[in-house]
C-alpha cells in the first residue's frame, strides 16, 4: 500500500480513508460533481474528524507533494470541490467535522465546524431564538465551509450580505499544516491584514477552513412576501429604489423573473399557478421581514404598492395572506431551475451588473442573441436586488439540446460575457471560478488583481498543494 | 538636487513636490501626527492630482529603493501615516485626489478619490438624497482613503459595520507602481480572492487605494436618540439584547460610559447638563433610525424602555424631545476624550471583547489595575454595540501625569492586553497597529496568522516600499 495512505489511516482511523483498493467502495459520491459535468478519481478520501487531525493530513500530504481537494457537502456549480482524473489527489471532506461548538446569545454569534450543514446551521440558531440568514436552494446538504469556501449568496443578500459578510471569524488550516486560530467573536479588530476575508471565496485554494464563527440575528417578528407585476426592467429597478426607501433594512428579499422563466414553470408545474405572469414582461418577488408584528408589515407593503401603482412602475400585485401562501410564490421562484431543465438543455450564467445598467444590459444582450440564433429563448430571472442575474440562454424551440450546446456554449459565453464586461460586471456573480471558468479568468479580470491574486497564492502556498488548477489555473 | 526630486517634479508639478530644501516650507502638517506623539522628517511631500500620477510615483521610488508613505487627513491614532525620522521617505499626500467621480442612484453606490474628506463625501450622498454612514470624530479632516486604509470604525457600527462593509469597489496603485482597477459597484463578484478586503485595513502597506465605490442607504425619516442609567454593565449588555430584539436594525448607535468619565465631562464641561449619572455606575446613550416616522420611532423606544425597565436592566431614561436634544446627548459621549484631557494624560487602548465577556473583563481588569495601582481611575467607555471600549486609565488624583505615563504606561498595557487576550478580543479593535502597536503584534497576535501576513507583505511588496515598519515590523 501507498505510504501515503498508511499514514494518513493512522492519523484518522482506517474506517475515513476509502480507497479505490477498498472491496465494494465507491467513491463516486465524492469524485462526481452536482452538475455532473466532471468525473474525476482520488487517491484517496480522507475524513478528519478534528482541526488536529486535518492539519497532520496537510503535512503528510505536503510531506509527499501530495495535492489536496477539500470537500464540503459538494454541491457546488463550477468543478471546486471534485479530483482530477489523475488519481493522484486526496479529497478531504470535512463532513465529520459538524458540531456546532458554541452558541454566545449575548454576542449574537455562533461557532460551527466547517462540516455543518446549512439547514442544521439555521436550526441551531432558530433554537436558540435567532436567524441565520444564509438561505439557499442546497441548504439541506451544502455544508458551511463550502459556503465559506465559496462565498455563497443566496436569496436574502439584499439585507444580509453574502457569505463573507455573515462571518467574524475563521479557524483555518495554512498550506504548511499549521493551524490558525482566527475564531473570534470581535466586530471590531483591527490588528493586521484580513486574512479571513482573503480565505472566504479562495474556493480551498489558500488553506482549509475548518470552523467559523458566524453572526446572528433577531428573528424577524413577520415576514411578507409579495408578487408585483411589473412592466419593464426599468419599472423593477425604479420598484427596488421604492423599496429601499419605504422598507428600509426590512427589504430581504428582491427576486425577479422574466416571461418566459415563469412560462416554464406554468407549462410544467401548471399545480403551482403562477400568478400574474401571462399580461406582463416581468414580475417580482418582494419580502419584508419586520421587526414589530403582521399587521405591521403588511401595512407597510400596501403603502409602497400603492405608490408602485401611481408611479406605473407596479402594474398588478398580490401579497401573500399567509405563510402558506408565501412559501408557494417562493416555490415558483425557485421551481425555475428544474423547469427549464425540464425544457432541455441550456446555457446558464451567473452574472451581475451595477443594478442601474441591468436594463440596458439585458436589453442589449437579448437583441444580440436573438441575432445570432433566431428563436432563441432566455431564462432571465434573478436577485435584482444584488445585481445578479441568472442570464440563462434556451434552444429555440424544437431544438436539439446536446447540438445547441456544443455549437453554441462557447460563441454564447463570449457574447454575454463581453456584454458583462462593457457595463461593469462579473462573470461570476455568486458561484464562484473553480474548474469551469478558469480559462475565462484571464480573460475577463484586472490583469493587475490577477497578477496579484498569483502572487498571494505563491506566497501562501508554494507547492501548489491546496486544490491546484482552481481559481488560477 | 536629488534626481527622484526632478523626476517627481516632471511628473506633478513643481508646486505639488515640497521639500526641507525649499525656502519657507513648513512640512510639519505632513511630518507630525495626529497625537503629537512622533515628528518625522520626510524626503519630500509629493501630492499626485491623478491615479496614473500616483503610479509613475510609485514607479519611480521603486526604481531608486525609495520608501513612500501614503497619507490622508493625517487623523490617525497609531502613527502610521508619518514618515520616519531619517530624512529619506516620500510622504504621498492624497488630499488633491479629493474628487466625487460618480453617484448612482439606482445601484446606491457613490466612487470617489481617495483624498475626499469624509465630510465632503457626507454630503455628497446627503445632497442626492441618500445616508452615507460612516461617522467619526476626526470626520472634518479626515479623508476616505485613510478611513479605507485604517478600516475606520465610528459610532454607527452596530448597524452598518465598519468602513471595510460600506466599501464594494477599490482603485489600487500596487508596490510595482500598476493600477488595479476594481471599482465596481457590484454587492456580488466570485472571480477569485478578495483583494479588497485585503487592501483595506492594511495602512497603505500593500497598496495605494486611490479611488472607492462605496455603499449609500436611504436616509431614515427619523433619528431618535435616548439616554439610560443602567445598575451594572451586565444590565448594560441585557439592555442591547432587548434593543437588537425590539429595533432590529433600527438600532444604530448603542454607546456606553463609565460614572467617572460622566464625572470628568460634568466637572469640565458642566454646561452639557449630563443627565442621570450621579446615581448610577454606568449610562447607555441609544439611537433608532427608523425608515417610518418620529412617532413610530418614539412608540419604539418607549416601548422598549419599559420593557428594560421592568426586567431592572434600566433604573432610569430620557428620550431626546428634538434634534437639538439628540446632538446635546452624543456631543456628551463625544465630550469625553477632551474631558479626560482636561484632566491629565491617561494611558488610553481601544480594545475589542465578544460582548457577552465584557462584563467579566471589566471587573477583573479594573480590580487588577486598582491593586497594581491604588487610587487609580478608570475612564471606560466605548461603542459596547460593537464589543469596543475605550478602556482608559487615569492617573489617581492630584498624580503627575508624565511621571504616571512613564512609570506605568507599559505595565499598564501588559496587563489590560493580556486580559484581552484572555477574554478572546484584539488590542486594537478601530485605530489599527501603525507604528504604535507594532511591537505588541508579535505577542498578541496568532503566530499562524502573523507568519502568512509576513509572506503577504513579502509577495505584494517585495521591496518593502510602502509604509515600511508599519503593522509588520
């Protein structure tokens, strides 16, 4: 047997190192990505179950110039978190390591492993009383150290913030296998450079995460949810601008969803009676979360649809009477993505744009499309409130998925994203670069924040150890 | 002359270029910092009118070894934008960078140049409508580029954050003297490490920031502003409990101060009335920004009060009647750093402790220094929202101060640091490390931590050009 492999069974018990050697394991759970787009192959698997433990796997695995893959609930979209096909990488999935370690109600924080899952996450801090924020559709198996290693976002970053901005504080594992205790409860400190904001987003790159403390909130005393139709993208941009004004921190969510989006979601979950969407170009999802009471909120939402109304930025709308009702229009929001696969194979993107310019953005963008290939149908919907547009582009109807793609994927992200370019965006908005769009990272980024970017990684981790080929090619 | 001296001058002016060798010229305004604690002498003062200006200086120190330090209002409370007192720095002077480039309304966002005097940017935001909320003392004087540098604090933390939350974009000038266009105005951006945060709070070590996209909110239609005597700071600590609960993130401000602070504000300034502290340990001031109107805010906090004051976590409080009121209240608390003053030197720290350990670290530490120092007097006050107090030590009455200061300043500081570090806070939560704390770095800062900051200072500024010997020694 490989050294490698004995060393690391007596450091974390022969039971969490699997290997393709193993009669009747298999580890496709960890090689397969969520998208499965990617299929690569371990070395080995290797599931720590302490900070003590992963620090002695990094220097045994830096010992041989072993590369590591660090794993969280792997539901991510971009190829991070899976092995190459060289069967030369260990993956190391933090899935053991769940526990919550501390709740400080007073200091409105919470302490958890890097392996807690999402849901488990919220539960905890729902128990205790209060709101952890971070919501997202993989919230039943991403774990929060994916979530970090990412810098999620989600459906309520309008209010909250991403990721990085629900975290004060970091316990990580460096490239060397030391370990840094960053755990800290503190809004305030400022003693030196922000490593815990360079960790968050690095996708594992440049040291493995492996518990955070994250902040806390008042549980809101209501939460409304409401559905406007609306008749442009300018009128959504002039909505939001209403919201902010009427809701102020209240507005936590601001989801909005093109024609033919929620068409998608009617013709395949017609159970789900999408409202409003058949006499307008666009609708939107409003939420507010208030601190007083229902009626409150509620009240608080039919002054702002008023003046929607008055102002013809709002042209027909609907408030949810109950929670019942609230979490259906969230179910249509979020139905949008098993229904347009449904309806084939597509191209997806992630983007965002300074908000002002999204109007002309998707206008432009639409047109160019259209263009190129006639009949083309786009998915658009997204978090208008962040900015961040799932931009997603269909075959024309009847038309072959697989052909679509291979002729179309890579003309199609080129169009899009210099359009994301000419108005200032990203490319990724909130999933990240991984394996996927780290040939596109050249191309789109500051060739000075990149060559700065290759300069930390070199410094933090000269061996190129911690998830090569990921974020820098 | 010095042939750095001609090259700076070809590139920004005779007039933007001052030196000790020319007739009348002052450079003490550059030269000495903020506490009159360190007087530098600097090899010229270079004041660049444009980003690519501040690049080609950058360029041409780097090309003769020529260290430069960057400065802004010169506000700060750590020496760290002063030059040394070899005669052989460039100061880089950022106050002609001082312009508003853009605001944009509809994506709430502001950019301007890093020499912007935060007042300027204040109303700036103020004049197109919206709450820029950044607010400190020094807010006249100093500039957004130091507040970016420093990872500035002030009093609306609790609810906004720090300087580092309210930023989305920066432009950099690197140590090779390349400009790093990341002024985006995106909430969401996943194309690799956050260079931003890296940047900011580094005091101009690893980068020149010349320009920010900022965040800007609706201004609330109401400020409210109370005034509580509470029994003890673990009634203190309830109280903001019951406040994030009831105001959510109406609360915006939740400061709290000593007896004995009041007691110096009231002996030196008895014009400011301050109320309610003569029977009480400790007094909280309270705000609530609130996006309705006055009257909902004032049901608010009344509703709150008495809440606090039935579970006896308050024994008394006013509520300001108007603004004139309200700016009374906060210029009380802001009334205490000149009243200690007043008093004599002090032996100041700007400490940080998870808030829910800042009750226990206060009574230890203040019967630890009482015992070390009999009749010593403790100045505590602070932003207890955020876990920040000023935690200050005045000499016992009738002392000499100097003789206090010298005999006992690092005594002091030994003991009230290593009791942070036993609660888990940071020695230095708003005003940063500079020159003043970069010799505690070392001991109270995680080795882990402190190792990858050295390699990324190494690989960011290899040659140790900019603001040498700050944060890093």
């Amino acid at each position: 047997m490989n050294t490698l492999i004995t060393t690391l069974k007596s450091l974390c018990g022969d039971a969490n190192v699997l290997t393709h050697d193993d009669p009747g394991v298999d580890l496709s759970a960890w090689e397969q990505d969520w998208r499965k787009r990617v299929k690569g192959r371990a070395l080995a698997v290797v599931r720590p179950g302490s900070t003590s433990e992963v620090a002695a796997v990094v220097k045994a695995c830096a010992a041989c110039g072993t590369a590591i893959v660090p794993q969280g609930g792997n539901t991510g979209l971009v190829v991070g978190g899976v092995p190459d096909d060289t069967g030369t990488q260990v993956v190391l999935s933090m899935t053991r390591m769940n526990a919550v370690r501390a709740i400080d109600p007073a200091n409105l924080t919470i302490t958890v492993e890097a392996g807690c899952v999402l849901q488990n996450l919220q539960a905890a801090a729902d128990n205790a009383g209060f709101l952890f924020p971070l919501s997202l559709g993989a919230e039943g198996s991403c774990t929060i150290g994916g979530n970090l290693g990412t810098n999620a976002g989600g459906t309520q970053v309008v209010r909250y913030g991403n990721t990085r901005e629900l975290c004060l504080g970091l316990e990580v594992v460096n490239a060397q296998g030391e370990v840094w205790n960053g755990l800290t409860g503190l809004r305030k400190d400022n003693t030196g450079y922000d490593l815990r904001n360079l960790m968050i987003g690095s996708e594992g790159t440049l040291g493995i995460i492996t518990a955070a403390t994250m902040k806390l909130y008042p549980q809101p005393a209501a939460q409304l949810t409401a559905w406007a139709a609306v008749p442009s993208m300018e009128a959504a941009v002039q909505l939001l601008g209403l919201a902010h004004q009427a809701l102020g921190p209240g507005l936590t969510g601001f989801e909005v969803m093109g024609q033919f989006a929620l068409s998608l979601v009617d013709k395949h979950y017609p159970q789900l009676r999408v409202p409003l969407f058949k006499e307008t170009p666009w609708c939107v999802l409003l939420e507010n979360s208030d601190s007083e009471n229902e009626a409150h909120a509620r009240a608080q939402f039919e002054t702002l649809l008023e003046t929607a109304l008055e102002q013809g930025c709002v042209s027909d709308a609907v408030v949810a009477e109950n929670l019942s009702q609230a979490h259906g229009l969230w179910h249509i929001r979020e139905s949008i993505t098993m229904a347009q696969a449904e309806e084939g194979l597509n191209i997806k993107h992630d983007i965002s744009i300074p908000v002002s310019r999204i109007p002309a953005f998707v206008a432009e963008t639409d047109a160019l499309l259209a263009r190129e290939i006639p009949g083309v149908r786009m998915v658009d919907f997204g978090h208008l409130g962040d900015g961040n547009l799932h931009y997603n582009v269909q075959a024309p109807e009847g038309a072959d998925g697989q052909a679509f793609l291979r002729d179309w994927e890579e003309r199609v992200n080129t169009l899009v994203f210099d359009q994301v370019m000419r108005h200032h965006g990203s490319i990724s908005a909130e999933h990240g670069v991984g394996e996927l769009k780290v040939d596109k990272l050249p191309l789109y980024k500051d060739p000075t924040a990149l060559a700065m970017m290759r300069a930390v990684k070199q410094a933090l981790d000269p061996q190129n150890l911690l998830n090569p080929g990921r974020v820098l090619g």
